[in-house]
C-alpha cells in the first residue's frame, strides 16, 4: 500500500521523482505498474 500511494503522490507532484522511485524499488514492480 506504500508503494502505491508514494507512486501516486509523485505522479501528481513530480512525475520525474515517480520513474526514480520506481528504478530504485524494482522489487516490487506489479504494485508500481497497477498504479502508473
């Protein structure tokens, strides 16, 4: 659920900040790929 909402969050704030979020965290790329 963490991953979804900071992945949300950035996407409106700073969609820049989301795709690093995502490159550093690629253990849990189902959760990201739902939310982009």
């Amino acid at each position: 659920l963490y991953g979804r909402v900071l992945c949300g969050v950035c996407q409106m704030i700073c969609p820049d900040q989301a795709i690093r979020w995502v490159e550093e965290k690629p253990y849990n790329p189902e959760k990201v790929v739902i939310e982009y």
